[in-house]
C-alpha cells in the first residue's frame, strides 16, 4: 500500500499545480480526489489505473 500512496500523493500534487483556483479551495478538491483514489473499490494496479485514470492537466479542467 505505501506505494500506492506514493503514486496517489504525486498524482494529486500534479493536479493541483494545474489548478488555477485559490488555495484554500484547490486543498479541499484536492482532498477529495485523494479520498476518491483511496477508496478500497477505486484502488487500481499500476496497468490498470495507467489505462483509466485521466492525465492530471484533464483531472484539473474538470475539478475546476
């Protein structure tokens, strides 16, 4: 599991950077998302979740 943390925590850093949204606000999306990714149902090995997880520049449009 701690490398399925590390890839969700670098994940959600790079969606946030492209968030272009007060700080406050980018914490609590980005807060969700980690919650989403770490639900025991949405936990996805690396090939798997490489094929359906959206890139982070498309993850950020969406959120905002």
């Amino acid at each position: 599991m701690k490398h399925n943390d590390a890839v969700i925590r670098q994940y959600c850093r790079a969606v946030g950077k492209r968030l272009p949204l007060p700080a406050a606000q980018r914490r609590q999306l980005l807060t969700g998302l980690r919650e989403e990714l770490t639900e025991p149902a949405r936990i996805l090995t690396m090939r798997a979740g490489s094929q359906s997880v959206k890139k982070a520049p498309k993850v950020s449009r969406d959120l905002v």
